[in-house]
C-alpha cells in the first residue's frame, strides 16, 4: 500500500487539463493503485490522478466503501435529472457546499485493463462521477457552489442543532 500526497485549492495543477492515456504501463497501474490506497485512506469516494499530482485522465469512485470503479479516458453519454445537496473534496480539506448534479449519468471509459466498459449511475454515484469528471478538466466543485462554502464542522453543529 502506497499513499500518495492529495493536491489542495491553490495548487495550480488542480486547474489544468488531463491527458488522455495512450496505453497501460507498469507506473500508470502503479498510480491507479496508490489513487485507491489514497482515497479509501481518506475516507473519500473519489479521486483523480490530478490530485495526487498526474495530469492523466484517470480516477477512481467507490460510494460504498468495497466496490471500486476505475475509470480510464472517461465520457460521459448522457445525464438526465437533477439533484442537489452536499460535496466535498480531498483537495479542499474540511470543506463543504450545496452542488446541483445530474441524477443520473450514463459513462464510458476503460478500466485497469484497458477493457471498455459503460456504467450508469444515479444518485451519489452519478454526483461523485461529474465531480471527479471536472477534475479531469480543471475544475473544482467550489465554482458551483450554491450559496457559499462551509466548514464541516460548522454544518456539523448546524445539523445536531435542528436533530
Ligand atoms: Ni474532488
């Protein structure tokens, strides 16, 4: 198990554009590996190459804690729906915000192995895949912030207080 060092707000990498991967080598598997370590880690549900300092489009989701999806040269292939509610992102540490989502999204993208696969998603899954997908591209979930970014523990406090 190796933890790689997660990218944070401020970084300039975090707003750059990842390269397509050309094909599966030993480092590029290397690095899926290592994103996995990271994220489980980190309690996170998802992570992109960029975080951990990769300009390639890979990243990996997990929204139940024990069935990793890893997606190479994602596209998306259609979104429907909406939702609305709280992200987060192990780029911006201890931070949360209102972000409206696609309900469902439909995908495509190769895995580990370089297989093609296409996967649909609704829900939490649907939401942590078009946040990692912005990664992909540059962007961070604090531009779509609804209303303004709060410290977990601050919604922490807010929440045990309406409970
Ligand atoms: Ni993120």
């Amino acid at each position: 198990m190796a933890l790689r060092n997660v990218r944070e707000q401020g970084e300039l990498i975090l707003g750059k554009i990842s390269k397509e991967v050309k094909e599966m080598t030993p480092r590029t598997a290397e690095l899926i590996e290592d994103m996995l370590d990271t994220m489980y880690e980190a309690n996170g549900v998802g992570l992109a190459a960029v975080q951990v300092g990769v300009l390639k489009r890979i990243f990996v989701v997990d929204v139940t804690g024990e069935d990793p999806y890893i997606f190479v040269n994602p596209k998306i292939l259609e979104t429907s729906g909406e939702q609305s509610g709280q992200e987060g992102c192990l780029s911006v540490p201890g931070k949360t915000g209102i972000v409206t989502r696609p309900n469902y999204v439909k995908i495509a993208a190769y895995n580990e192995n370089m297989e093609y696969f296409e996967l649909e998603g609704e829900e939490l899954l649907a939401r942590a895949i078009c946040h990692e997908y912005d990664h992909l591209d540059g962007h961070l979930y604090v531009e779509k912030v609804e209303g303004r970014l709060m410290d977990v523990e601050e919604l922490e406090e807010e929440e045990s207080a309406d409970a």
